[in-house]
C-alpha cells in the first residue's frame, strides 16, 4: 500500500511541475501557428 501510495504522488507531482512547462509550450505553438496563417492570408488579401 505504501508502495502504491508512494507511486501516485510521483504522478501527482510531475503532473504539477510539468504542467505550466506544457501549457506554456501549447501557447508558444498555437501563438507560431497564428503567426503563420497571418502570415499566408497576408498576401492574399
């Protein structure tokens, strides 16, 4: 049971302190892709 319980607060941690890291990562991509259809529909317009 310890073992166990052990396991799951690792989880719980890393999830945690990854978090922020990822959804920070998720904005940099989603702001890059922004930046490229602006940059396509430019042109066009």
């Amino acid at each position: 049971m310890k073992t166990i319980s052990i396991f799951i607060l690792l989880i719980y941690w890393s999830i945690m302190i990854f978090a922020p890291v990822i959804s920070k990562d998720v904005k940099m991509s989603r702001a890059k892709i922004n930046n490229t259809k602006i940059v396509e529909l430019k042109p066009r317009s």
